[in-house]
C-alpha cells in the first residue's frame, strides 16, 4: 500500500511536482507534464515519451540529454490525455517534428492519436512509434499489437541517443521501430498494487503461486504457476524469451543481446541479483554475449510484487546507441559531450479560451445541461467502487475512478463556462475537453469525444427542442464508435450503446426524457449480457477469457448515466 500521501486524487501531480524540484537542472514543469529545463537545438527531433503514472522511472524520469525531451504525465495508470500531450509536445518541440512514443495501450493510442491530429493541423511533423514488448500479450507474428512494459526502457534510450547524434526525424523514427521490433520482455508477479490511498490490492496472487505474463498496470497474468526457487524463475524468463530469439548471422544480429532484469516495485534488488546471477549463465550457455546489462527498477508499478526480463537482440547499429550516453534523473550513463546548454526561456501555456455570445434560451439550456453533468458525477461516485472491481478482473481496476474524475471534471468546467456566459453548445464543448483531460484512459478519451459531439447539435443561439437531445446522445454514441473502432460482440461500453441508440430511435416520439428511460433499459439487459463474451479490445483483451463471467464495467457505466439522464429529464 502507499504510506505517504496528502490526497489520492493529487497524488500523480503532487509526485511530478517533487521529481521537478529534485532535478532543476534536468527537467521544469510544464503544462500536462515535463520538459527539459535546458534548450535544444533548433531543428532537432523531439523525443516526447509518456503514459500514465505510477511506473517510475518511466516516464517522466527519463527526459534529458541523450534520452526524452518531454513526458506527458497522465494520473495513476492512466493515459495521460490529448490535451497534456498537446502541451508538452508544444513545450518540447523545436523546429525538427516530433516523436511520440509510448506503450501500445488503448488509452494511450487514443489520447497520443488525437494530440498528433492537432499538431499535424498546425504543421507539426508527428510520427507516432508505439512500444509492444511483452510477449505474454500476443503472438510473435502480432509483434507490433502486443502491449508494451520494460521495453521502453531500450526503445527511447535507443531512439534519443539516435537523435543526440544528429538523427533527423525520418531516422530517428526508423530506429525507434527497429528496437522495437527486436526487443522482448516477459514479467511475473507474486502480489496486486495498490493504488495510492486504496485499502485492498488491485489483484491478489494466491500464496504460493505467481501469475505468469502480467501487466504493468495491475492487469493480472495470463496463466498462474507454482513460485519456483530463483533459477526456476530466472530459468522460465530465459526460456520465454530466447524461443523469439532471432537466427544468428542474419541482419546484423550474431548473439549480442542488452539485458534488463527488471523489479516491478517491492522485489528487492539483492532478490534481482540472486536471479540475474542466473540469468547470465544461462545466456552464457546459450553463446550469447551480455551488451551492458541493467538489473534495477525500470518500469514499475506502484507495490506490485514482480520482475520481468527484457532482452533486445543487437546490431551494431543498435549496440552503439544502448551504449551511448545518457543523462536524466534515473538514468545516467557516460558522460555527456561538454556543450553549452543554455537554460530554457520561459514556457508555452495554453492559455484561457473566449467564450462566444449565447442567447437566453441557450444559456438556459446550457443551465440545464449543467444539472445533468453534476447528476452524473453523482452516480460515478455512487459506482465507483463497483466499476474499479469490474474493471480489476480482467483489467486495471480504475474505471470508477476514470468515471469519477471524468464526470467531476466536465461538471466543473460546464458550470465554469455557464458562469461565463456560455450557450448550450460551448457549455459541452468545454466539458467533454474537460473530461477527457480529467479522466485520461480509453474510456475518458470516448466520453470526452461525446459530450464534444453531443455539444455539436446545440447551439449558442438558439433553444433546445425535445429532437435536439435525442440527436445529440446519437451523435455522442456515433463518435464513440468512430474514434474507438469496435462493434458490438468486441465487450465494451458499445454492446450496451448499440442497441440503446437503436432503442431510442425506436421509442422517441415526442418527449425525450421516457425514451431514453426506455433505451437506459435495454442498455441495461445488454451491459449484463456482455459478462458472456469474451473480451476483444482494450486492456481486457490479453485477459480475455479471465472476463468471462463478469459483465463489461464502460457497458455498465453507460447504462447506469443513461438511465439518470432518462430520469433527469422527466422530472
Ligand atoms: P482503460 O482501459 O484505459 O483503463 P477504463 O478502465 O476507464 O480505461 O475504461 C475501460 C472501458 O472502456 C471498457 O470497459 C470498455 O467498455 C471501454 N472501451 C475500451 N476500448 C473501447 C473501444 N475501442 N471502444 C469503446 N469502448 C471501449
Ligand atoms: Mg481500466
């Protein structure tokens, strides 16, 4: 459990704020995140790296010379959002494009993905290069899907020593991508994490036994399995990893291979050496030869009992640039060349945005749709707990708490923007950016996307009518579909969306309020049927059938705010 904490909510934020202050040479705090705190070369490639928090030293542990430029820091396992990772790249970039890279995670694709369109607007060169090192997660053939853990660690050290040495962003892309395509990692865990200010663990490993594959953000394992002794675990890593091992005399690759034996926050290092001991032997047996190995704390995950093993299969191309030298708050190496590195003037700040003129009618609506929002942060709260125990079985448990943040978040900023005048149009506008950035995650990422669509059927001049309302949950449920891309059967908040926007259509006559009571019905029948299917998408996906049983918690969600928007607008 976490000891020391003010309060869980500011706890991600609070943690960013003394890795700043503890490092004013390397890095400054900027809107979404951190920068480095000196200038870089005009023109030069941006690395920008990021995810949630929670995984120290990734993420934001790793920006300064010869590593990152800048790292969105998003809450506690979660997507940092579009909007923080908009600002940090527009903090770090200097004239040479950017790289965004992250783990392959939905949330993150989401949120990355959206952040690139913006900048790519305005003429940013953004290439996107996402890190899929955990063999536990997909098939060799499916490299490129599987998700991402330690592996970043060798991919961003590899791509920013890459542009330290004056790669242009084209090639530092290429080298991004070829260490990821030759890295792999394989991780284990004992016990759960818990999130800062939570009682119980995420996940629990029975006593005696490991969870086999696990994820960094709590997901549990895919299989479980008797804890062996150090070398029968040292021995199982080895075995996962070198059946991908690539042939040798191909491609530049004759048996060099970086190491990185990796603690996942409470196995201690004396532990990681008693393994790594037998680790090397094993390599060595295997003739292979150990290019500056790491046994340490890379990529954690809060308390989570565990390790996992990383290795990336050299050239001499990518041997050169994990040798190179780096210099950031958890990860020196070498000593930087001595240069002139002036510190940074100021930061860039997104600034406050206008607030169009509205009429009476739309800023009473505007009114109203305030009352919704703040109803909906109400069941969220109720829900918490409830949606954070759906998403631990076969996720990472903080759907309540995306929800809380997410729906806290939009019913600020829409009173914010009432308060200023704002129409009913604006109002949403403003709080579906406001949820996404709030709640950060693939679900705060949707339901920021619909309230932004939603808003898109109103207007700043003009009333509501009864049709408006129906069109605007439409066109939330339609941009849902289009940014996530899944369907119905794939477990997720559409299989209760689906046949609730059908529903609607069907029973919408003349008053919105019962047809969508009606539709949050049907929702409801349809988000408990999904604990039959097997997950497709998402964080669930690698854990699947471990869903099985248990009904989908963004299906859930879904239903139970429809159901209170039903009822808020009969009353
Ligand atoms: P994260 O998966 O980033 O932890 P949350 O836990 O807040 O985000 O949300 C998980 C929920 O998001 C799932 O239960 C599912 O309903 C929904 N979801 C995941 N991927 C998609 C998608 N592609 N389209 C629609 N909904 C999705
Ligand atoms: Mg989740």
């Amino acid at each position: 459990m976490t000891y020391l904490l003010n309060s869980p909510d500011d706890f991600a934020e609070e943690a960013v704020r003394g890795l700043v202050a503890s490092h004013p040479d390397l890095l400054v705090e900027v809107p979404g995140g951190v920068a480095r705190s000196t200038q870089t070369p005009a023109g030069q490639p941006a690395l920008v790296i990021g995810g949630g928090s929670g995984h120290y030293p990734a993420f934001a542990g790793w920006v300064g010379p010869g590593m990152g430029h800048g790292a969105p820091c998003g809450k506690i396992f979660s997507s940092p959002s579009a909007s923080e990772v908009y600002s940090v790249v527009r903090n770090a970039e200097n004239g040479g494009g950017v790289i965004l890279g992250f783990g392959n995670y939905a949330g993150d694709v989401l949120h990355f993905g959206l952040a690139a369109e913006k900048l790519r607007h305005e003429g940013i060169d953004v290439r996107i290069v996402t890190v899929s090192d955990d063999i536990a997660s997909n098939t060799s053939e499916n490299h490129r899907d599987r998700r991402g853990v330690a592996g970043d660690l060798p991919v961003f050290k590899i791509a920013g020593a890459a542009i330290e040495a004056g790669a242009d962003l084209d090639e530092a892309e290429r080298l991004a991508w070829k260490a990821n395509d030759a890295t792999r990692s394989f991780g284990l865990a004992f016990e759960g994490c818990t999130l800062p200010g939570s009682d119980d663990p995420l996940f629990h490993v029975e006593k005696g036994s490991m969870g086999v594959g696990l994820g960094i953000h709590g997901e549990p394992g895919v299989r479980d399995a008797d804890i062996g002794s150090a070398a029968d675990i040292a021995d199982l890593l080895v075995d996962e990893l070198l059946a991908e091992e690539p042939p040798r005399g191909e491609d530049g690759y004759d048996g060099r291979v970086a190491v990185i034996l990796n603690g996942l926050g409470t196995v201690k290092y004396e532990e990681l050496f008693v393994v790594y001991g037998r680790i090397a032997e094993r390599l060595e047996q295997r003739g292979l030869t150990v290019v500056r190995p790491e046994v340490g704390e890379f990529v954690t995950s809060l308390d989570m009992a565990g390790l996992s093993l990383t290795l990336v299969f050299l050239d001499d191309e990518l041997e050169k640039l994990w040798l190179a030298p780096a210099e950031t708050p958890a990860y020196r190496r070498g000593s930087m060349p001595v240069v002139d590195r002036a510190p940074r003037t100021g930061t860039w700040d997104p600034g406050k945005t206008e607030i169009p003129d509205a009429s009476e009618d739309s800023r009473t609506c505007a009114q109203k749709i305030v009352a919704v929002l703040e109803r909906f942060r109400q069941v969220c709260a109720d829900n918490e707990g409830e949606l954070g125990r759906l998403d631990a079985v076969a996720g990472d448990g903080d759907h309540g708490q995306g929800m809380v943040f997410g729906s806290r978040g939009a019913a600020g900023a829409a009173r914010t923007a009432v308060d200023q005048g704002a129409g009913a149009r604006t109002t949403l506008l403003m709080a579906g950016e406001a949820w996404a950035d709030a709640a950060g995650g693939t679900s705060g990422a949707l339901w920021g996307a619909a309230l932004t669509s939603a808003g898109g059927e109103f207007s700043d001049t003009e009333g509501a009518e009864e049709r408006s309302v129906v069109d605007a949950v439409t066109a939330g449920i339609d941009a849902v579909l289009r940014l996530g891309g899944a369907e119905p059967g794939d477990k997720t908040m559409v299989d209760a969306a689906v046949p609730f926007r059908d529903a609607l259509t069907d029973a919408f006559d003349t008053d919105a309020g019962p047809a969508i009571t009606a539709a949050a019905r049907v929702a409801h029948d349809a988000a408990a049927k999904t604990a039959d299917i097997t997950a497709r998408l998402g964080r669930a996906r690698v854990l699947g059938e471990k869903s099985v049983g248990t009904p989908d918690p963004g299906a859930l969600s879904f239903a139970l705010l429809m159901t209170a928007l039903g009822e808020h607008l009969t009353r």
